[in-house]
C-alpha cells in the first residue's frame, strides 16, 4: 500500500500525541512522508483527545477521511470516530475498556503464566515481526 491514515483516540493525558509522533516517526524510518493532526480540546484531564497520521510515498498536506487503522483507547474514540471507519478500517482496542469495539482486541496485560489473553500476545507479536522491513 502506497498510503496508509491512522487515527489514535483516548482521553487526555494517556500518551494520545505520544503515540502518535511515535507512529509518525516509524512511518518516517520506513520511507513515507507524513502528515500529523493533533486535536486540542480544551478539556481537563480525562477529557477525549485524538491524533490523526497520514502516510504516503508522495508529499502529504492534509489528513484524510476514512482512516485504515482506528486505535482506540476508549470506547468514546470508537463511538466519536464512527464516521471515518469504512469496511476496510482496522480497529485495534483493549478488551477491558472498549465494549462495542469490532475489531482486534488487545488484551489488558500480558499473563506470563500463560493463561487467557498469552495467545493474543503471541498473535500481536507475530504479526509485527511479519511486517516488512522500509528502507533506512
């Protein structure tokens, strides 16, 4: 794919724009140009925040709607972004807090005994190492 959008979303004061430098920059290392969105409300704590990345192999002015991939933090990115998700969009969601998500759920934490949500682990895991490597 030539040109990917994601959308971060959670309240304010998790790491929202964090995150999304952090997508940005790793879009960044593979090759793609980016472009970032940061929402700021004027919210206290706890209030919903969200980032939009656009990366593209031409230059980029402008985030754009439908996303491909939705990181939902909470169940309010997912219910505030609803209009940008289409039936190719990924959701990526933590089961504990999101209950309508769609999507692939991240478990909470990891359970290093091998118990309920270590496969998902696994099936995260695996699936990034399948990522192909960009050019540095």
């Amino acid at each position: 794919m030539s040109e990917y959008s994601v959308l971060i979303g959670g309240k304010a004061g998790e790491g929202i724009n964090t995150a999304g430098l952090s997508i940005a920059g790793l879009f960044s290392r593979l090759g793609y140009r980016t472009y970032m969105y940061f929402d700021y409300p004027s919210l206290i704590r706890g209030g919903h925040n969200f980032a939009i990345i656009r990366a593209s192999e031409k230059a980029v002015r402008a985030h754009r709607t439908p996303v491909d991939v939705l990181l939902a933090f909470d169940q309010k990115s997912i219910d505030n972004h609803r209009d940008r998700i289409h039936d190719g969009t990924t959701i990526i969601y933590d089961a504990s807090v999101v209950v309508r998500g769609g999507g692939l759920r991240s478990p909470a934490r990891r359970d290093r005994r091998g118990g309920e949500g270590a496969s998902d682990h696994k099936k995260f895991r695996d699936a990034r190492r399948s990522l192909p490597r960009g050019r540095h």
